[in-house]
C-alpha cells in the first residue's frame, strides 16, 4: 500500500491546565512538566513534520501558552511554512503575549468556553473570573487581528446554552464557532454519567445548530461535531486511522489519534527516538488499522466503510474490547444498544495532574 | 460584532484575508490554501481567480483578465467568477473592498 503525506498535526505540548474540566481530552494519566520535550526538541520534530508533508499544526494541551517557549515554536512552523492554530483556555494568556504571538507567526486562535454564562464556564472548568478572562482573549485577538473561533464543548450541563453561544459567538466577533459536543473517551467516559445529555435535548440541539447554521452563512461558520452515542453510524474518526494525520504528545510520543494509547497491545515510538518519516510510514501501530484491509465483518462487506472506515477505534475497544471491532455508535454492532446503558453517577471526577486517578 | 453577509458583485474588489494563505505545495505538486482549521485543494481556475483577488482588481477586471487568458467569453467567465468568490465569501475565505466599505475593511 502507497502511504500518503500527512497534512495536519495535533501537537500537546502539555498536560498542565488551570482548568479541571470533566470531559478533558488528555489521558486519565497525566504527566508533569518534567516530562515534557525541550524547545529543541519539538523543533526537530516541527522541521521533520513539515519535510514530510504536514502543512497545518493545531497547538494544544493541556494549555499550549504555558510553555514559555511557544512563540519561538510558533516561529519554527511559521518559517517552515506550516500553518499556526492556537487551542486555548486562554486563561493565562495577556495582550502582550496575543502580540508577541501574531508576530512569530500565528495565523489563527480557537478559545474554548466552557459555558456561555459566566456560571456555567466556572462551574465546569472550575476556574474563578475564567469566562470575564476569555472574554478579554477574544477582544484582544480581535484587535490584535487573528481570525478567533469559539470553541463549545457540549454535554448535558450546558447543552441549553447552544443558542447564547451563538450569540456570543456572533458578539465576540469570531468566525467560527464548534458546537463540539464531547467524545466519550478518557475523562469524558469516566464522567459520561454525568455529562451525556438526554435524546431529547440532543434532537433539539440538532435541528436548532441546523437552522441557525443556515441563517448565518456568511457571518458565521458553525461547525457541528455530533454527538455519536445517538447516532445510527459512526463519525469518520480522524478521517480515518494514520490517514492524513497525527497526534504529538507532550514527551513527543507520536499517535494516529489522541486517545490510541487507551488501546491495549499497541506500541507507539518517539519522535526523539525514531524519525517522524518511519513512525508513520512504516511502524506497526500506524499501519495496524490503516486502510480498510484489516476490517473484520461487518465492516469489510460494508458499503460505508470508506465513508466512516469502522468509526473510532478507541471508542471500539473502550466498550467491546477488541480494537478492530465496529464502532458500537454503529447500528451493525451487536453492542449498539449497549452503548447508552450508564453507570450509576458517582461524583464527578474533575481533572488534576496531582491527584491519583482510578483506572477505567 | 460580527459584520452582514457580502454579496458579491462585479465592482467589489476582492481580496484574500491575511489569514487565508494561497501557496503552491511542492510535495504535492498542486495549489493549497490555508485557513483556520482548513485545508482546500483550489484546482487550476480557482487558483487563477484566487491570484488575482489583490483587493484592487474589480470581480469585472478580473473576468476580463481570465477571458484573455483562456479565450472565453468575459460574460461566463464573470458569472462563474462571481459564484465562486460568493461561495468562498459565505465560508470567510474571501474578503471584499467596495467603495463604500474600503475605509471599514481596511481599519
């Protein structure tokens, strides 16, 4: 098989976060700054990235401006023609560092809000005066003019709120916004008894996204991540596994997707041990899942298999075990019915890098 | 606030925005443009038009430039012109100078 280029990168140059969200993306098993790679290290792996095709990096974390060295990393893309997004909390971001920024090189800045309201966006992020701060990020961007996008995490604590992000969106002058409801892997699984909005809500929630999408075009992009646990077929996971895209983690480990080191049996290599070339074209964990040749049934004689290749693999083995099985967001799984049924809600677990967390 | 949609006519003067990035990918041998959390693959008539989008050229004067080029007639040229700029206008890839904006969009 002809491996193609990669085009984009999703760089975690951290886990250290001030925010405690339930749903965090980063593994249930965070690492501490020691762990992190050096400037030069990163910038190694930046330049060997871009020699191998990858022309879009989504800068994220944990929060990205915590490394102090951001802007000369920022610069080292920028000058190898790669193109800068920016993921943040933006809760310790200040206008000087906005400038410093635009300057090395930052083409585009997405800041996530936890809520629409004031509460909400403290109440789930657990972080004092943080909606007032991302408001302040937003102007400042504006004006530093960097193109902003709102980023919306939804689940059932704020899923009422769609229709005011919309207009915060709309106030705050950003041109895009994600309506992102969240995935349920990692933290989001561990808590996704708390946090999985009723059917309801949702079908509410998607036919509002669909009409307000609509009437805004041209002012506003919105972009709709559904939420997969009501769907009929899985969401085209990373455009599919090692397709035309990766993950760096904050010790430089290179993943087809962020959450692939929850699967049991994979081993993952290093950008400071290996070159970023030979991970992705030839290690074994990049090519176990590429393509479609490794589908069991009812995959392989699918129709859609190369529409959504098999849904996500991390999802697949988190609930039936098996990495290679379909999706159960599909309706061809056997535990498609499963898929709903929630544990009882304890309290829920918020993110910290310094707490011991129970294994899922 | 976020400015009104742009309809796009033939005597706005379009513009790609700073942020919206047309480059020729030597790897792949093709036009690419960058854009916040996108990629677009422009083929060879999108990636003329968007060349001459300087922010000075009128959508006319570029359909008069391309209807040279490609010895069609400027008419079709300019409808399809228009077309594409306003689809990539509605996804805010493309910016526009009209008289009456050139003050707002350039401050």
């Amino acid at each position: 098989m002809t491996v193609q280029p990669p085009l984009g990168m999703l760089v975690e140059l951290t886990h250290r976060c001030p925010l405690q969200c339930g749903y965090c993306s980063n593994p249930l098993d965070l690492m501490k700054a020691d762990r992190e790679l050096a400037t030069s290290q990163w910038q190694t792996a930046f330049v060997e990235a871009a020699d191998l095709g990858v022309r879009q990096v989504h800068l994220s974390g944990g929060e990205p401006t915590l490394r102090r060295d951001l802007e000369a990393l920022v610069s080292c893309l920028s000058d190898h023609g790669v193109y800068t997004n920016l993921i943040t909390a933006a809760v310790t971001l200040t206008r000087d560092r906005i400038a410093t920024l635009r300057e090395a090189g930052l083409e585009h800045i997405q800041v996530s809000f936890q809520g629409a309201r004031r509460e909400t966006t403290e109440l789930v992020g657990r972080y004092r005066g943080a909606h007032e701060k991302k408001r302040a990020v937003a102007a400042w961007a504006r004006e530093a003019g960097l193109p902003l996008t709102i980023n919306a995490p939804i689940h059932r604590l704020n899923i009422g709120e769609v229709p005011n992000f919309v207009a915060l969106a709309l106030e705050l002058d950003a041109e895009r916004l994600e309506i992102a409801n969240v995935q349920y892997y990692g933290w989001a699984y561990l808590n996704r008894a708390h946090l999985l909005p009723d059917y309801d809500s949702v079908m509410r929630q998607v036919d509002y996204v669909e009409r307000v999408r609509e009437d805004l075009v041209g002012r506003l992009n919105i972009d709709f991540v559904t939420p997969d646990y009501y769907a009929d077929y899985p969401k085209p996971c990373m455009g599919g596994w090692a397709a035309d895209a990766f993950v760096l983690t904050p010790d430089g480990m290179m993943l087809p997707c962020h959450a692939a080191q929850t699967i049991a049996g994979l081993d993952f290599d290093r950008v400071t041990e290996r070159p970023l070339r030979e991970i992705w074209e030839i290690s074994d964990s990049f090519n176990r899942f590429r393509d479609t040749e490794w589908m069991p049934e009812p995959c392989r004689s699918c129709a859609r298999k190369d529409v959504d290749f098999g849904g996500c693999r991390c999802q697949a083995f988190a609930i039936t075990g098996d990495a290679a099985a379909t999706d159960p967001s599909c309706i061809h799984s056997p535990l498609h019915g499963a898929l709903r049924q929630m544990p009882e809600p304890g309290e829920i677990r918020h993110r910290a890098i310094t707490r011991a967390v129970e294994k899922i | 606030m976020r400015p009104e949609r742009i309809t796009i006519t033939p005597q706005c003067r379009p513009c790609l925005p700073r942020h919206v990035r047309l480059r020729f990918d030597d790897l792949r041998g093709t036009p690419i443009v960058l854009a916040p959390e996108k990629v677009l693959w422009p083929d060879e008539i999108s990636a003329a038009i968007l060349r001459l989008c300087d922010g000075t050229s009128s959508v006319a004067e570029i359909a008069a430039e391309l209807a040279r080029t490609y010895a069609a007639p400027v008419e079709e040229i300019e409808t399809d012109i228009l077309a594409f700029l306003q689809d990539w206008s509605d996804r805010l890839l493309i910016n526009v100078n009209t008289d009456h904006r050139v003050s707002k969009a350039r401050s």
